[in-house]
C-alpha cells in the first residue's frame, strides 16, 4: 500500500483506514477531515507540495518493490525533447513550462465531445446521496468543463415520477421530475464542453427512459448501455426505512430484500427487528447463452437507440472476467459507440454487498492493462477501436496520468466517482454551518465549521482557493448562486488539473495526444509482468549502454 493512514508531509489524515485509492474505505458525508481529497477541495493546488516551506526538507516515502496496483507504476521524466507545443521548430524554453500544458481532449466516433481534461464523473444514481448533493457535482462538473453520469434507476424511485404500462412490457413515462432536474442543472451551466449522460439498466429499458430523454432533451444528453461496475457482480441497490417505500418499489417491479409483502415481514418491521429493506435491479443478459446472442443483443439495442434519435451512445462495463471484456471492447468497436468505460475492482459505491465487493472480479489495472492488449489486437486488424475512459480506485493526478498512459492510444479520459463527491459533500457541511438557514436545503450535517475548515477560513472567499478564478468567471451575481459544493468541485478540479499538468510537463508531453506506455514503468518486476509495462531498470537501458559504448 501507497497509503499510511496520516501524511505528516501534506498536513493530512484519514479518519479511517485508506484505500488503495488514498481515500477512505468508507466515506462520510459529515466527515470532518482530512484526507488529501478533503483538504484540496479547499486548498486546491497548495495540496500538491509539502508543508510547512521554510522551515523543513521532505522526501519521499512511496516504495514500489511489493504489489500489483496503480501504486506501483512510476512514473517517466526526461532531460531533454519537448512533444506537443503547436510549433515545435520554433518554440523555446519559455514556451515549455507546465502550464502551457494542454489538458484540452475529446471523445466519440460520429459526433465528437469535448472536455476541458481528461476526467468524467462515475455513475451516480439512485442512491440518497447522489440526490442530495446532485447540485454541487452536476454544477461542479459543467463549470469544469467534464461529464457528468446520471446513474440507473433514478426515475424508478421517484415517487414522483408517473409510468404508464405499456405494450411488450415497457413503460411510458408521463413524468419524471428528478431526472429532469438532474438533467436541467447541469445544462444550466454547460458551455460546450463535457456532457450529461444518462445511464440505462434493465428497469430503466422498461420505464421507457430513453424514450423520455431523446424525447425532451433530443441530442444535449449521450445515452449509456450499463453492462455492470467494478464494485459488485449484481444489479444497483439501494436501502430504504420505509415500509410504505418499499412497498411502492415491490410495485414498481423492483426485487425487494426482505419482501414487504409478506406478512411475517411487515410484522417484524412494525415490531423493530426489521429495520430496513434493500431495492435490487435486474440482472442483465439473462435469456442470453452464448456470445453471439449477447452480440446480436447489443447490438440490436444500439440500432433502436440510434432510430429514435441518439447520436452518441456509451458502454459501461464492470470488472467481469477476459471474456466479457473482450466483448465489450469488441461489440462497442463494432457499433462504433463514443466512449467504453472499464471500471475495475476497487471502484466505489454507493451501497453493494461488502463481502462481494471484496472478493470478487479484477482488479483495475489487471482489467486495464488487459484492455489496451485487447484493443491492440483489433486495432491491428485495421478497425477503429472504440474510445476508453478507466475507472476503479482512482482519487489523483498521478492515477489519471498512469491510467491514460496504461491504456495510451485509446484511453482519452479516466473516470472518478468518490473522490470528485467529497467536495459537495464537504461544500455542503460549510455552506450549511455558515448559514444555519440554508443547512436543510443544501444538505448541510455541521452545525459550526469544525477546526480543520477554521484552520483554512471562515468565510466562503477565504476556504475555497478557486473562489475568485470562478468569481472571474461568472461574474459576482451568479456567484452567489453557487452551491458552495460546486466551488468546492472546482477547487478540486483545479488541483487534479495543474498537478496533471505538472507530470505531464515532466515527461515532456504537452498535450495528451503525446502521452504513451513509454511515459510509465513498473516499480517491481510482478507489476511488470502483469501489465507488460517494462521495469524501471530495463526501460532505455539498451539506449543507455550505447551512449556508453560510443
């Protein structure tokens, strides 16, 4: 592990024990700090250097020698070259410092969509949280510049939502205000870069959810096909502690644990010794025996897909075994979809059976690294391979930058899911104790600005340091608007943006284009093995003996 639970050289801690992501195996919503995440949503890119400057000397502790993950791929620098300046002929020095580094990319086949950096959110759904802080991450991220998922199932648990049965089993929505919201927010924001995509699961293929989005929205939203994600092996849950609720999800065609409809379960939930219920999604694929039906399949869906009007289509699938990744590269190539999304074991979320999260599927860089062979593969065969965002345990500059170039040509962007919903959550908690007024609107769980905000400020203007660069932006009026989540997302971006930036000057690549496998090395000969990334000792040493035999 990369990760001890406090680094005295940041100044930060974890409340609990860190993952290989360097986030919290469990992250609250009222955390109280500070993990690196926590703090940089405030502090932004202070948080890429040590502490304490003049009065102290730092050094690395990061040893790379046991384990395969992310952590154990280092990084490349060079002492001479520059690749990606607009004119390389002409350019000097001065030209070649990190921020002119361009983070600028796109994704897609038949309609391109451009992003300001390389970075999209995961999934968010159904879940409670996903609702509750939805302003701070959909505004965040349009500010930014990057896409925004709106996850499954977020109109079959809305209870305000109205489906009507329809033939063949699907639905016809009539009304779905969360999605709507959800959708309107981001595009309130959106100036041409980034994107709202809309998730689809089994339930949300019978509402008729794409139906109702193609409809209202036509081509501002990108559909997504869900295959599954890295943190569980079954359908999306979520828990809920009402019976009424659960009982109004059983009738929405929900698979509900324990079933409120049967007696001796209603009984022991009015009794206490039932104290709440999970909603479970559908399994996929399940009337489907070989690979050729599940093509045939997919197929089949992104054609009717594409004849009621969607332009740019997306894959996401989760950590399954070399098979269905082989097929989901190959099937998203084929149909010529925008964007595959490869989420590996050790990605998050927002509720999934513990042990099953665990234990089962691959971890991400064994997926990844899979990947980019696979891809090889069909790439030698002539074909355009579809575009590839990773996903799975990623929180930091460092891990977008090893994952673009694990999976260099084809990956164009890397995918966060609980590391880019820290800053609402954390926004959310300082708006809500600064104006006790606003607290239940925003979702606020302080009651007073703990010791760890005081230490950075007191007011909104003196917390977050990318405050005033927003301020600029949008002007003093519609900066009051903001939800404090949303500077904090910001703040955060900014961080991961310029420390990007920073490696990818040190590897002297100034666009991303340019960013390739020569860019990493393995620190330990497994990881080597594992990910066909050569170790560091090898990497240039035929090179090296022949300027020393010259």
């Amino acid at each position: 592990m990369r990760f001890a639970k406090s680094n005295d050289v940041l100044g930060t801690t974890n409340r609990g024990n860190p993952a290989e992501s360097g986030l919290c195996t469990l992250c609250r919503a009222d955390c109280k700090g500070k993990c690196e995440t926590w703090l940089s949503s405030m502090t932004g890119r202070k948080l890429l250097y040590p502490r304490s400057f003049g009065l102290v000397t730092a050094g690395g502790n990061n040893t790379t020698h046991v384990g395969v993950s992310y952590n154990s791929l280092r990084i490349q620098g060079y002492a001479y070259g520059s690749q990606g300046i607009a004119d390389p002929l002409t350019h000097s020095a001065d030209d070649c410092i990190f921020p002119n580094v361009s983070l600028a990319t796109e994704f897609g086949k038949r309609k391109k969509t451009r992003i300001r950096m390389p970075l999209m959110t995961g999934a968010m759904g159904s879940t409670f949280i996903a609702e509750k802080y939805w302003d701070a991450f959909a505004i965040g991220g349009a500010l930014v510049g990057i896409p925004v998922v709106i996850g499954e199932n977020v109109v079959g648990v809305d209870r305000n939502s109205k489906i009507e049965p329809g033939g063949n089993r699907q639905g016809k929505i009539r009304s779905a205000p969360e999605l709507d919201r959800r959708i309107d927010t981001y595009l309130r924001y959106f100036d041409g870069y980034g994107a709202i995509i809309v998730q689809l699961n089994v339930e949300d293929t019978r509402n008729g959810v794409a139906e109702y989005v193609v409809d209202k929205y036509g081509d501002k939203c990108i559909i997504e096909l869900k295959w599954g994600q890295g943190a569980k092996n079954i359908g999306g849950e979520i828990q809920v502690r009402s019976l009424d609720y659960a009982l109004f999800l059983k009738e929405r065609g929900y698979v509900v644990d324990p079933d409120p409809s049967i007696p001796e379960v209603r009984k022991g939930f009015e009794q206490g010794a039932i104290k709440s219920f999970a909603r479970h999604s559908r399994l996929g694929g399940t009337h489907l025996d070989s690979v050729a039906k599940v093509e045939e399949d997919f197929m089949t869906s992104v054609e009717y897909l594409r004849s009621i009007g969607f332009d740019r289509i997306t894959l996401k699938t989760g950590s399954y075994g070399m098979e269905e990744l082989a097929m989901a590269i190959r099937f998203a190539t084929d149909a010529n979809l925008d964007l595959l999304t490869i989420d590996g074991s050790g990605g998050g979320t927002g509720m999934s059976p513990w042990n099953m999260m665990q234990s089962w599927g691959v971890p991400s860089i064994n997926l990844h690294a899979k990947a980019h062979e696979y891809a090889g593969i069909l790439s030698a065969k002539g074909k355009s391979v579809v575009d590839m965002s990773f996903a799975g345990g990623f929180a930091l500059e460092d891990h977008i930058f090893k994952a673009l170039a694990l999976g260099a040509p084809y990956t164009k962007l890397v995918c966060m899911g609980r590391a880019v919903m820290i800053p609402g959550f954390l926004g959310a908690n300082i708006e809500g104790a600064i104006y006790p007024e606003r607290r239940a609107e925003v979702n606020g769980n302080w009651n007073e600005l703990p010791k760890t905000v005081l230490e950075v400020g007191k007011t909104a203007d003196e917390i977050f340091a990318g405050y005033h660069d927003l301020e600029k932006k949008l002007g003093r009026d519609e900066m009051k608007k903001l939800p404090y989540g949303a500077i904090a997302f910001w703040t955060l971006a900014d961080k991961l943006g310029c420390g990007l930036q920073q490696l990818m000057a040190g590897a002297r690549k100034f666009s991303l284009a340019q960013i390739s496998r020569n860019e990493i090395f393995s620190g330990n000969r497994e990881t080597a093995h594992e990910t066909g990334i050569p170790h560091v000792s090898d990497v240039n040493d035929e090179s090296a003996r022949k300027i020393l035999n010259a």
